[in-house]
C-alpha cells in the first residue's frame, strides 16, 4: 500500500464534477478520482476547518464508530474496476479488525475528519495513476497517463471540453 494524501479538489466549471487529487509524495504521481459535489464539500469543508452548525453525515459516521467503541485505522482505495474506484474503511473494534466496503469519496470523507491515513494499493496506483512532467502543474498533469486503461473516463471528460466556448469577448 502506498500512503497518499490529498493535493487538491478541483472543480470542473463546464459542469457538476469534481475530482480529488491524491498525492503520493514519494513517487510524485498524482491519483484523480471524480467524486460528487456533496462529497467535495464534505472534504473540502473539514481541510479549511470550516465550522459547521449541525453534523455532516461523514461527521455521524464519525460519531457512530466512536460510540460504538471502534477506532478507524485507516482507509484504502484497493480497486479499480471498469473506471469505478472502490475503498475500504480499516476499524478496529474489541481486538478485531473489520473492513467496510466503501465509495472513496466517503472513506476520504471520513479519514480528513479522523485524521487518519488514506492509503492506495499499489496495483491502482500502477493502472491509474499520472506522472507529471517536471515543469507541469496539477492541471495539466491530469491530461497525462503512462496508461489510458483505467482513466478512460477522465481523459473523455478532457478530451470533450470545449474551449472554444470560452471567448470573453463573446456576448451572452
């Protein structure tokens, strides 16, 4: 397993999805996982120590695994099957370790608030991950992959954005 921890959370503007940006700092490869808004907020809200007047779910989720007496000892993205990512919740709970099936979105969710590591095993990180040039930011190192099996789905998303609709001199 390879410790990861999150770089960024983009926001794509031509529509609703987001994509969390895991970052192993050993390697420097950069892990892209599209995730829904409700989750990005979730993320995002708990890494700018936003304070919130009611719980979040991932803060119920938080609350129920504590009251019941177990502790979270990590989570890991163990799979990528057909463009899905799939994640593990590690607790650990009177001596016994379980292991709960989850989206990453949640599991990542849950992990900022707990502060625990998020880890991602070594054969994903080998299908899906992406190598930055030197000189390349985060963006355009989302366009790059030694592979394309595995990030299909991202490089359509790319791929189908159109610029050309951009033009700021263009009235509405």
């Amino acid at each position: 397993m390879i410790e990861v921890h999150i770089d960024s959370i983009r926001v794509s503007l031509m529509s609703q999805l987001r994509v969390v940006i895991l970052k192993d700092n050993k390697s420097g490869r950069y892990l892209p996982i599209f995730i829904g808004p409700f989750e990005a907020e979730a993320i995002a809200v708990k890494l700018q120590k936003v304070d919130v007047e009611r719980p979040l779910t991932h803060d119920l989720l938080k609350s129920v695994i504590t009251e019941l007496g177990g502790h979270v000892h990590h989570i890991v993205v163990n799979d990528l099957r057909n463009d899905t990512f799939f994640a593990r919740i590690v607790v650990e709970r009177d001596g016994r370790t379980q292991e709960i099936d989850s989206r990453p979105s949640d599991a990542i969710a849950l992990a900022v608030r707990l502060d625990v590591p998020i880890y991602v095993e070594e054969s994903v990180m080998d299908r899906a991950a992406i190598y930055p040039d030197e000189d390349v930011d985060t963006e355009e190192a989302a366009e790059k992959t030694e592979s394309d099996e595995g990030l299909g789905i991202f490089k359509d998303f790319v791929e189908s954005l159109d610029l050309d609709d951009l033009d700021p001199d263009e009235e509405d």
